[in-house]
C-alpha cells in the first residue's frame, strides 16, 4: 500500500517537470551568499542610499531570543511532547475527500493541492498577474511527508501545536463545515494562500464529524517578507546601550544613598516575583523595522523564535484578509468569508495547557499560557502587580493597553477610597452629636402633617429618628470637601494616565507605528459599489457613500438615539408613578414597622424595580445600537467599532442614572404645600423629601444600583463562559456532535480544545470598557451623595481584573493579536464624564443635600450669628426654622383632629400671618445662596482642573530625555554597524580595510 502511494506520488511529481524548491537560506550559509541570492547591495555605496532606519527601544529583550520564553519553554516548543502514533486508516481516510466535487475538472495535482491534508512548501511570491487562481506543483518535502506520516515516523504531536512532522508551528487555524456549500471558494481561496508562501495541513475534530480544521504555518521567508512590508520593528543586532544615562553618569551621592536605603527595605509584596518569572525580565535595547536588506543588523539567533507568536499570527492574519476568494474587485479576506459561513472560526491556537501537573517554581511554565495563569489569572495573585509585558506579548498591544489602563484606574482609586472612607467615618463618629440628628430624635412634640390624604393620620417626628442619624452619614460637612477632591482626582487621573500611556507606548515600541489603512467593510462595500473614488491616500478607486445619503442615514439613527433615551425616560416616569403609589401603601400600612419606616420601604421598592428594569431595557439597547450602526454603514471596522461604542455608552449611561438625575435634582421639588399639593393625574400626590433631606434617597439608589450591577455584570463575564463551556465538554463526553466519545479532555489536541472555547465578543473590548466608564461616572457624577462609591468600585475592580484575566486565558479563544496606541474614544468620554461630574456634585451639594440651608441658618438666623463662628451649636434651632405651620382644620373631614396644626419641610408663612403660606425672607436667601454656590465651586474646581492640567505634561521629563538620548546614540550605532560589517566584507574578499569611514 505504501509502495502504490508512493509511486503516484513520485509520478506527479515528474510530471509537472520541476525540481524541489528551497523555501529558505539555512543557518550554515553566509550572510554574503544570502544578500546574493536576494539581489541585496553589497557594497557601502548602495547601502547608504537605502532609508535609513528608525530605531527606538524596545521592551523585548535584545539577546538570544530564545530566552524569551520561560524556564524549559523554548525546549517546550521545538520538540513534540509525548508523541501519538496516528492510526494508519486515518491517515487513507484524511486523503480522500468529496468536498470539491463541485469544482471543474482539474488535474490530480490540483485536486490534491485542494484537499490534501499534509502541509506544503512554497517558493512562489505574490501573484503578478491578475488571475486569482495559480497551481502550484507537488514538492518533495509533500512527498516525504505524506511517506513518513503514514509509515508513523514523524507521529502527530499530542499538544496540538504543529504540524503531524512535529518541527513546523502552527500560527493559525481556520475551521470549517464539511456539510458547507461554500466549496469552491474555500478551495480557491486554500490554493492562493499557499500561493502565497503558507502551508496548510487539514485535520478532522476528534468531536464533531463535521467539522475540519485547517493549520496554518508561515516559513522564515514568507515571514521575513511581510514583516517587511508591514514594517514590523524588531531587535537590533548590536549590544544594549545603557539609555539612563544620567543617573547612572550623573548620579550624586543622595541618590546612591537613597538607593541604599531602599534596598534595606523589605521587598514590595505586589511585585512580581522575578526568580520565578525569567520571561519578565527587559533589558534596554533598539528596533527598527524590519528589511531583509538589512537581515545582518538584526539578532537572528533563533529563527524559529526571532518572530514572536503574536507577530507570526499577526502576519498570518495581514495575509488571509488579503487573499481573494473569487474574482472581483471585493472577493477577498477571510471576514467576508466568515461573514458568508466559508469558514466557522478563524483563530491563533493557545499555546498549550494552562495547568501542569508540576508546580512553577520547581519546573518552570510549560508555556505563556501557562505563566499567565500561574502569575496572573489565578485568584491568588489579586495583590499583585500586573505582568504588562507578558500580556501585551501574548494578546496584543490593544488587550495589554486596556489591562494597563484598567490596573491604573484600580491603583488610583485607592486614595479616593481612603478619603471616601474617612468621610465616612467622620459622618458616623459625629452622628450622635449632630444636632439635627438631635432635634429630629428630641421631638417628640412635633407633629407632623399626613402623608396622603385618605388613609394617613398625622405622625411624629421622632418617628424618623434612624432615618436622620443615617442620613446624616452621607450628609455632613466632609460632603464638600470629598466632591472637590474627587473632581480634582479625575483630573489627576486622566492626566497622569497620559504619562503612563505614553511610557508604555515606548516600551512597546509603539512612539512611531501608525496604524494600517484599513479595508472597507463588506458591507459597505456591497451597498456603495456602483459609486467610486480614488482614495487620497492609496491612489485606488473604492466605494464611495454619498454625502446626502450619509447625512439621512445619521439623521435617522440620531431619531433612533432620541427615541431610545425617550423610550428611558417614560421607563423613569413609571417608576416615579410606582413610588407614589407606594408611598401611600406603606404610610396607611397596618404594620407598624413598615408605617414608621415607609421612606426606606417606598425607596427601596423603587430602587428593586428600577433596576430589573435598567438590566432589562439594556438588552433591548444592544439590539438597536447594532440595528443602528450598521444603518449608518460605518466606512470601516474603527468607525463601527467607535459608532458603537458611543451608543452603547448613551444608551446605557441614560438608562442608569435618569432615575438618579430624578431623585437628586426633581424629587421633592414640586409637591407644593399641604392644602394645595400638585398631584399626578389629579389622582397621585407627588413625593416630597424627609425634614432630613432628599439625600439619603440618592444614596440608596446608588449603593443598590452599583452593586447589584457589579455582582450582574461578574456573573456575565464569567459564569455564562463556565457555564456554556461546561455544557461543551458535557455534549464531547457523550459524544453528542457525532464525534468520538473523547472521555478526558487532555487527550484532544490543542486546536479541539481551543474550538470548544467561547469566542471574544464580536466588537472586541466594547463591553469591557463601556462596563468600567459607567462605574467611573458612577464614581464621580454623584460622589457628594455616597462616598463609599470609591471603594466599591476599588473591590469590584480587584475581582474585575482577575475575572477578566481567567476569562482571557482560560474561557476564551486566543483572540488575534492587535496594536494600539491608546484606549480610543473612551479617553474622550472619560474627560466628558470628568466635566459632568463638577456640575452635578456642584447641584447636588447645593439643591440635594442640606448643606447650604444649614450654611445660611447658622450664619444668618442662628444663634451664633454675631459672634463669627460656626459649629453644631450654631445649627440650633434649625430643625424648627425650616419647618413650616399648616392648619388642618382647612382640609374637609379634618375636624376630629386632635391637634390644629401640623407642619411641613419648607419656608413659608404660617397661617396666621398676613400673606399666609408665602414664601419667606429665609428662602430667597437659601435659593441665592445655593445658586452662588454652584457658580463659585463650578469656576473653582474647573479652575483648579485647568492649572493640574497645565502642570502635569504628557510626557515625562525623563522620557523626553531618553528619547533624545537615543537619537544620539542612533548615529554612533549605525556607523559601527556598517563599518563593521564593510570590514568583514573587505576582510573576506582580501583587500585592505582602513578603521576610517571610507
């Protein structure tokens, strides 16, 4: 049997009439030869009139690349663990396949480019001619392997992590349907991409009969030549230079004895433990991007670990969206072939398990997965730092940035917290001496109007003593200073965030990428084609979208977005109905407990049903943002991705805090006097505050909201993963996909397992960062009314961090590897909600809570208002002045009354007085006082904003000065590099050399 395969092997192979190709130039030959056969120059001359190069330092280190990975890693991945023996059968079964039978005729050579399972070797470049469609012939090292697979010499490996001879990795994996109609496209598209240099090897799922993968790997030299184009930077030949050269030149004796100081210190428990962590550790040293005219510049120590896995996929990605399926203008890219069901999933696989059976410390990680998992996504490393640059290597410069800045946005919140805490603090430690919490729980005598007008009786102050005393928590003289201080935050916040990103962006060698033009969406491409223009920058034609057919369609989703916030605010208006019902259930209540404490009752039923209709409405948001987004036909996927974005944050920000913006700003306001209360359809009496303030009421919408939403939210991201993983691995033990019974899951391959995974949301990081900015605005629009804000978010962001990393590594495909050079248009949200939040607090500490009534009280009308100065026994009195007097015996039926009057929270005349149930003196000075208030701590807070801003540059001094130092140090490397390489040429040809520049 193996005679027969092999002869019709060879006979293809002479038939097409070509001999095997060298896809690459081996290690033993010389640079010399490699230029030579590259038609690179060869002398000093050519060489200078190349573009020169632009190098910056990089993270990575510069050194044997091989010591990039972790401790037995390298090893890890250039040999087979535990190879299995693949069956002889499956090997003849994977050979013939029916899926093309829809195709034309072709030779057997061609049939067996479509279908053949084995990997192949590729010499040719791009296509140069328009046909789509090229042959490629059968090589030797196809033959070879077709040979030693089925006679078991080169087994499959068991990680699942190259091809069947167990030497080629694979960088990505394309999963299809066998049962697709989508053949010939497939087909074709499989053939022009090993056109273009890959080679693909097919393998059935161990779990599903239908489904096949295809793994993809990339050679050295299809590498090298898309690196090229891409202009991917990579690590420079010549030695690390030290770049902070002036603490180390220029250092004084302070910092050396600082250093010293430091070192006796104990060790920073949250760094990472870099013993245990050898990948972690960077040396300085510099990029540029890649040429393979200049391949002698570069350390190329190991070729298969020169290209990180991250750039290997990135690579393979760049190729597939720019490969054509059919013939058209438009017919190419693996989304649109995703889009048309061609293929189920495109991903780069994990590199192996995330578990071992030996520990870290003793062993070493097996892989970046598994170091992620052991020094990251396990719940026993929440107190530590986060390991940026192992992650930013592993997911991409655009996942790193995103964890970067959420570890930022957690680290700081940390003193907010603290101060929240102390505001906190200071509220519960002077609750008992607050004398309106005193005079509130003292009277007894004072009665109070009823709060409807049916069933209610009339009720005691001192009824509402607990209600006081906790409000008084929230409300105290710490409110002013803590909304102040965390309008100041935000800012610090933003702008040291700058600081920090652009630090990141140079050790991640991102100060000068700039990012790719992108493709147009198929979509866009299908409605506009008729229309075209030649692109400015590319000099093509493409897709045009008219002006006026852009402007209705943005008129119709702006409709779309006014309608949604309408259909929030009657949502917000049912609510406010529901109350007003309530609170006339609980004041008439037989149940004395729920009579005395209806406020909380009334609040807190509100709160419940508010919410469950916030997470309700928000699916519903989801849908018509996409509805809409894709009604606009956004140009490309980035102006998709930010249209999104910023309806989702509209919608969503809408939904959560209308009710709050109701109970800070409009409850209360307008439910007129007892007597005269303005009521809702004639029917409903509106909903007034407590003598204590509305306050309170703010705060416990809040604290509800907040961490109800939190533990939902949580849940999302991670048990609807587990669980929908779970039942994955439930259906392959059973065998219910028509697939082998595969009882323990180690024993599937790693691409199987990979596909068994939960796939990254559609629109990527949306959801992540949309979660964190409304818990940001949360933190700071309403901080004057619950200063525990802070520190819920800070516990909720130490668990964020490590579900999100769990999720990442062990519930998610590997998603493809994407740069950035910062969080996108959040930033500008972030600084929107940041202006937000210092006029709400400004209304909520002046109209919300009762500081200013207190404020002109004691300065005005106490008793302390000659002697200049203020503290609680100042607030004497207060409670009396700010209730008013109503008789009762002016309402019908109100004559078997045992008590005339009642009073009631406002200022204004009583009764008996000559223009009764006026307002007074003291309430246009409280109203004047509120509205100099919010003028004079608006211009004082943005004032204060402004000049923090001003003081705090982008960029760190120290950065500049190593940038700068490093253009320096660029010349000096360059004339070196050539003139050490024009010595050795000249040295090898047997001329003379002079140590001058020639």
């Amino acid at each position: 049997m193996y005679s027969a395969i092999l002869l019709v092997e060879i006979r293809d192979l002479i038939y097409t009439g070509t001999q095997p190709n060298v896809a690459m130039v081996h290690h033993s030959g010389s640079i010399q030869s490699f230029k030579q056969q590259k038609g690179m120059h060869t002398s000093i001359s050519e060489i200078l009139k190349e573009k020169s190069l632009k190098l910056s330092r990089r993270s990575l280190p510069c050194l044997v690349q091989s010591q990039t990975h972790p401790i037995n890693l390298s090893h890890f991945l250039s040999v087979p663990l535990s190879p299995e023996p693949k069956p002889e059968a499956e090997g003849l079964s994977q050979s013939i396949s029916t899926s093309c039978s829809l195709l034309p005729p072709q030779t057997a050579e061609d049939s067996n480019d479509c279908f053949v399972e084995e990997s192949e070797a590729s010499t040719c470049e791009t296509r140069a001619d328009e046909s789509f469609l090229l042959k490629k012939p059968v090589t030797r090292a196809k033959l070879e392997a077709r040979i030693n697979s089925l006679k078991g010499k080169n087994p499959v490996d068991s990680s699942g992590l190259f091809f069947r001879d167990g030497k080629k990795r694979i960088d990505y994996i394309l999963v299809y349907k066998k049962s697709s109609p989508q053949v010939e496209k497939r087909c074709t598209f499989e053939k022009n991409l090993r056109a273009e240099g890959l080679m693909l090897e097919k393998e059935p799922s161990l779990t599903n009969n239908d489904i096949m993968f295809v793994k993809v790997h990339t050679p050295w030299d299809v590498l090298c030549k898309y690196a090229e184009q891409m202009n991917i930077r990579m690590p420079f030949r010549k030695k690390c230079y030290f770049t902070d050269w002036k603490s180390k030149n220029l250092g004084s004796r302070f910092h050396l004895r600082c250093r010293q100081i430091k070192s006796w210190l104990p060790r920073n428990p949250m760094k990472l433990d870099k013993e245990a962590l050898p990948d972690l550790e960077e040396t300085d040293c510099y990029t540029a991007p890649f040429s393979r005219a200049r391949m002698h510049h570069f350390t190329i120590n190991n070729r298969e670990t020169f290209f990180s896995n991250s750039t290997r996929s990135r690579i393979v990605h760049h190729v597939l969206q720019r490969t054509k399926y059919e013939d058209g203008k438009s017919k190419m890219g693996i989304s649109r072939l995703l889009g048309n069901n061609t293929y189920e999933a495109a991903f780069p696989p994990h590199e192996g398990g995330y578990k071992s059976r030996h520990p870290i410390k003793t062993h070493g990680a097996q892989n970046h997965r598994h170091l992620l998992y052991e020094r990251w996504a396990r719940w026993g490393m929440w107190y530590k730092y986060q390991p940026l640059d192992l992650i930013r290597r592993y997911f991409g410069e655009k996942i790193g940035l995103y964890f970067a800045w959420l570890g930022w946005y957690t680290g700081m919140l940390i003193p907010a917290a603290l101060v929240g805490v102390f505001v906190f603090l200071y509220g519960l430690f002077t609750m008992d001496s607050s004398q309106v919490s005193k005079e509130i729980c003292e009277a007894n005598t004072t009665i109070m109007c009823p709060m409807c007008e049916k069933n209610c009786e009339p009720w005691i102050l001192s009824d509402s003593c607990v209600y006081a005393k906790v409000t008084h928590l929230f409300d105290n003289g710490g409110t002013v200073f803590f909304a102040i201080f965390m309008a100041i935050w935000a800012t610090v916040f933003l702008e040291f965030w700058k600081r920090r990103r652009a630090e990141l962006t140079y050790d991640w060698d991102l100060i000068d990428w700039e990012e790719e033009e992108e493709e147009l969406r198929p979509q866009f491409e299908a409605k506009y084609s008729r229309v075209e223009r030649v692109n400015p920058i590319s000099g093509k034609p493409e897709p045009f979208q008219p002006f006026t057919d852009k402007l209705s369609r943005l008129m119709v989703s702006v409709s779309g977005i006014f309608f949604m916030i309408s259909l929030v605010l009657t949502a917000v208006f049912a609510v406010v109905v529901f109350r007003l019902i309530a609170m006339e259930k609980f004041a008439s209540f037989n149940w004395n407990f729920v009579k005395k404490n209806w406020q909380f009752a009334t609040s807190g039923t509100g709160v419940c049903i508010n919410f469950m209709i916030i997470m309700s409405l928000n699916v519903v948001y989801e849908k018509v943002a996409y509805l809409l987004t894709n009604l606009e036909h956004p140009r490309t996927e980035s102006v998709w991705e930010n249209s999104f974005a910023l309806k989702m944050f509209l919608f969503q920000f809408v939904n959560l805090n209308s009710s709050t913006f109701y109970i800070a700003f409009f409850l209360g306001r307008f439910a007129g006097r007892p007597g005269k209360y303005n009521k809702l359809f004639n029917r409903w009496r509106l909903e007034e505050c407590h003598p204590s303030g509305c306050l309170i009421d703010l705060c416990l919408q809040m604290g509800v909201i907040m961490f109800f939403k939190q533990i939902w939210n949580n849940f999302m991201e991670l048990g609807y993963p587990l669980l929908q993983n779970w039942w994955s691995r439930r259906k392959m033990k059973k065998g219910g996909s028509g697939g082998q019974n595969v009882e323990n899951k180690a024993q599937l391959p790693q691409w199987d397992k990979d596909w068994n995974l939960q796939p990254m949301n559609a629109h990527g990081l949306v959801d992540e960062y949309l979660e964190m900015v409304l818990q940001f605005g949360f933190t700071t629009i309403f901080v004057a009314a619950f200063p525990l804000a802070p520190l819920l978010a800070l516990l909720n962001n130490i668990i964020e961090i490590r579900l999100d990393a769990y999720k990442f590594v062990t519930q998610w495909r590997r998603p493809m590897p994407s740069r950035a050079t910062d969080i996108g248009i959040w930033h500008g949200i972030l600084e929107g909600i940041g202006v937000l939040a210092v006029i709400t607090n400004a209304f909520v500490i002046a109209i919300t809570s009762d500081y200013i009534p207190r404020f002109v009280y004691a300065f005005k009308y106490g008793p302390c208002v000659d002697k200049g100065y203020r503290h609680e026994k100042c607030l004497r009195g207060y409670m009396n002045s700010s209730l008013s007097v109503f008789d009762m015996w002016e309402l019908k039926n109100s004559s078997h009354v045992q008590s005339r009057y009642c009073r009631y929270r406002d200022y204004r005349a009583p009764p008996w007085s000559p223009v009764p149930y006026e307002f007074t003196l003291q309430f246009w000075h409280v109203l004047a006082a509120r509205l100099a208030f919010i003028i004079v701590f608006e211009h004082l807070v943005f004032g204060i904003k402004s000049f923090i801003a001003y003081l705090i540059p982008d960029m760190p001094k120290s950065l500049c000065d190593r940038m700068r130092r490093e253009k320096y140090l660029m010349q000096e490397m360059m004339y070196e590099a050539e003139l050490e390489h024009l010595q050795k040429e000249r040295k090898k040809n047997g001329r003379r050399y002079h140590h001058e520049w020639p």
